[in-house]
C-alpha cells in the first residue's frame, strides 16, 4: 500500500502506485486541457507530483512539448541564475564485492586492475585535480568492507581537506559510497562531507535484483532506505539518481520522484541533487546488453520535466555524456557538470597504461577542464567553483528554504563571479582568461544588489592582488 512517509521502501516505492502512474500517464498523454493546467500549475515553480510529471513526461503534444522547455529554461534561470558549478569525481578504490552486472568493477570480473590509493597517492592526485583547478570533489568507491572499510574513507577526506598546494583548496568533498549504516553515516557528516551521493539504479525490485544478483547491494529495501539512514545520521544533502537504460525510463523516472517526495514528506528535505547517468560502454559491459537504453530525445525529455517538477534540486549531468549532449541539457536545467574527470583510480596524477585499466566507464567527453570553463563561457554560462553553501552552514532545509524563496540566486551568482575570477588568475589559459573576464564584468553589472555587488567588486579586486576564497 503506498504511504508517501512510511520508512519501508515498498511502501514509499509502491510498485503498484508507479503502475498506476504510468497508466495514468499514458490515458492522458494527449489530454491536452489536463496537460495545459498541469502546465500552468507548474508554472508557480512549486514542482509537480510525481503523477502531473508523468503525465508531462508522457506527453504527445508538439506546443505543449515547446512550453515545457520554456518553462524548463525559465525555472534554472529563476532559482540558479546561468552559474554551472563544477566538479570531479575521484576514485578511491575500486575493490568490490557486489555483482552488480553493469558495472566493471563487479567482484567477477578478472581482466580489471584492481587498485586502492594510499594517501601518499590520494595526495598527488588531489595536487593534480588542485593544479587543473577543481574545488569540489564526489568521492567514489566500490563496496568492500575488507579492502575499502569506512576508516579508510575517513581517514582520506581528512588528507584530502588537508592538502595546500599553491593556492588549490578543496573545499567540498561529496561521497558516494555503498548504503551503510545510521552510525556510519554520522561518522561521515562528523568527517565534513558535502552530499552523500547513493544512486538506485532503478526503482523497478524484480529488476534491481536481478542486476544485482550477488553481494549486500542485493538488498533492495537496505539500498532504497538508505537515504533516510543517512538523514538520521545527520546528512541533510542527499543526491539521489537512476542509471537510465537499466530498466524501463517511465518506471523509475516516477520512482525517482516518489522518492523525492518521500524524503521530503518524512525527512523534512527533498534530494540536494539528481543525476541522470545513462549507461555507457566499459570494461567487460556492452551497451547492446541493456535493450532499455533511451534515446537523446527522450533524455532531453526526462531532463526537461524533472527540472520543472523538482525547481528546488540541483542537476547534474556527468561526461559519460557527449559535448552535444551536454550542451542540450545544459540548456534545459542542468546545474552541475564535472570537467577533465578521469573515472580510473589514480589516472590524474599520470595516465594509466592500457593494460592496467581501473575505470569505471569510459568518458565521453574527454576534454581539459580548462576547455570545459571555456565552452561554457561561449554558452554564456558561469563556471562557478562555488562551495560557498555547506561551509557556511546553509545546508538541508535551511538551504532549500532559500532556494525555494528564490533567494538562492543572490548568493550563486556573486559566488560564481569570486570563484571564476580564482580560477582566471590561477589556472586558465590566456583564451579563457580572456573570455572569464568579459563574463564577470557582464555579470558584475546584473547583479541587483547595489551592497552585494559593491562587496563582490571589492573582493575582485583582492583576488587580483593574490589573495583567495571569499564568499557570500
Ligand atoms: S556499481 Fe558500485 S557496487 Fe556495483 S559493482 Fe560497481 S562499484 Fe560495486
Ligand atoms: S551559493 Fe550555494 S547553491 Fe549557489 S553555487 Fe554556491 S554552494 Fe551552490
């Protein structure tokens, strides 16, 4: 029976209640007065269920397809403003005990290096992400509580946090490690992490456990519930995600939302971000296996209608993706992009040779991170290294509160400014620096606040004489 704040995922992910949805969805995929007031409903930007999304997603109607990516496009400009904040992943370990059949690093798989940074290497590949520029991290491991237990995770957020180089600093270390436990879960906030990171893969049990045939992750109601442990271990940011292509998109895209809906029904606080990964070619995976993989229309689709039913969620879309791709989405909601990532444990400070393969995917998008700040500030974006929020306390339902009085926006976009203009002076080619300081000076003048933008000019010009990491 679906109970939107009940602690058991299958009642919070009724499979019943997704049937129905999509049922629902299809009945009213041409309903074009239905569609036109879910449409101007959500145009108040307080989101939609998850049955007036569905329906959206659903949707046949060319005009009324054409007003959502409008309203899309109007939704990130009103609560984010044109600031897209970067990151990088970096892989820890990729010993793992789970059989997860779409991932490289499942326990069977012999042709895989297996690797796991000591903190003498931890440091040199922090030096090298520091060197290109990145102040914000999502930490990756594969589940191993022999060869990767939790201290060993703690102990590498504390050198990570620890390491100085020139004028590198990383200031956000996100974590997306294995469901754990509610005690873990407050050694990992005790740690200072950012957002704890858990993707569902799909939301679909009968298929989860068959992807899943062997290890813990099997456990559907242990991985589903594990956000909530997380809350009840003090992390109040969660990014929650499905690896489109593993099941049925329709499926566990309204999954994804009931459990958005749920986190904020029982937990207080919605997902801080969503990611849409789709399945992508690796080590020992074949795409071709996955007969559900999307197409790029519909995960535009999905990108569309997941930033007009969930406004307040970051969104974060990661170079398993193609330039093309990218550059659609971006347009349509995304928020977050990582740049210059290697997927390998240990190929930032040098490349692995061939042979000692250790990613987890293969990147698509394989440009510098300094070509990445570039293309985006020909889009007319600002690459922001902002990390402003959780150091200043601004986190759970204290940030969204902000985001949802669309006062975020105030603080992103000078944030954006400070942080592009560090990563001009330190790191950026004479193109983009070029390029960087055309977009502050633009930006410098929109900003409406005549104190906030006084303030801001003042660090700017601090910046300038060499010193760092100010903040709204
Ligand atoms: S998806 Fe995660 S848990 Fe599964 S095999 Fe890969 S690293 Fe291990
Ligand atoms: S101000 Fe907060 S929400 Fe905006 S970019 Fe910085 S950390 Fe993110």
């Amino acid at each position: 029976m679906y109970n939107v704040k009940s602690n058991k995922a299958e009642e919070f992910i009724d499979n019943q209640e997704i049937l129905d949805t999509m049922a629902y969805a299809e009945e009213n995929k041409n309903n074009e007065t239905l569609i036109n007031d879910i449409i101007t409903r959500a145009g108040d930007f307080k989101g939609l269920s998850h049955r007036e999304a569905a329906v959206l997603l659903a949707c046949e109607l060319d005009d009324q397809n054409k007003r959502l990516v409008t309203l899309a496009q109007e939704i990130k400009k009103k609560f984010y403003g044109n600031r897209i904040v970067m990151f990088a992943p970096l892989y820890l370990s990729n010993y793992c005990v789970n059989g997860c059949v779409y991932c490289p690093y499942h326990h069977k798989n012999t042709t895989i290096k297996r690797k796991q940074l000591s903190q003498e290497e931890i440091v040199k590949e922090v030096v090298a992400l520091q060197d290109m520029g990145h102040k914000r991290l999502a930490l990756e491991t594969g589940e191993d509580p022999v060869n990767c237990p939790l201290e060993y995770v703690l102990e590498s957020i504390k050198t990570i946090y620890g390491i100085k180089h020139k004028n590198g600093d990383i200031r956000r270390v996100n974590v997306n490690i294995a469901a754990t436990t509610v005690e873990n879960y407050r050694r990992l906030k005790d740690a200072g992490i950012g957002t704890y990171i858990l993707f569902q893969e799909t939301y679909h049990q009968e298929n989860y456990e068959m992807l899943h045939p062997t290890g813990p992750k099997h456990n559907y109601a242990w991985h589903t519930e594990a956000m909530d442990r997380a809350m009840e271990g003090g992390i109040d940011d969660v990014g929650i995600g499905v690896l489109f292509g593993l099941n049925m998109y329709r499926y566990d895209f309204v999954g994804m939302l009931m459990h958005a809906e749920h986190l904020e029904a029982a937990m207080g606080v919605g997902p801080h971000t969503i990611s849409v990964p789709r399945i992508c070619p690796a080590d020992d995976i074949d795409t071709n296996d996955f007969s559900n993989a999307i197409s790029n229309d519909v995960f535009e689709k999905i990108v569309t209608v997941l930033r007009i039913a969930v406004p307040y969620t970051g969104m974060i879309v990661s170079t398993r993706e193609s330039q093309a791709s990218r550059e659609r989405v971006l347009k349509l909601g995304i928020s977050q992009v990582s740049g210059g990532s290697c997927t390998s444990v240990g190929g930032y400070d040098h490349p692995e040779p061939e042979e000692e393969n250790s990613s987890q995917f293969d990147v698509t998008d394989t440009r510098k991170l300094d070509d990445i700040v570039n293309w985006l500030l020909e889009m007319g974006h600002i690459p922001s290294f902002c990390t402003a929020c959780y150091r200043e306390g601004r986190t759970g339902d204290r940030f969204m509160k902000l985001v949802k009085s669309g006062q975020i926006v105030n603080c992103c976009q000078p944030n954006a400014i400070m942080t592009l203009k560090e990563y001009l002076e330190d790191y950026a080619s004479a193109d983009t620096k070029e390029k960087g300081e055309i977009m502050i000076q633009r930006e410098l003048k929109s900003i409406p606040s005549d104190k906030v933008r006084e303030i801001a000019t003042a660090h700017l010009t601090e910046l300038s004489a060499g010193k760092r990491d100010f903040r709204f």
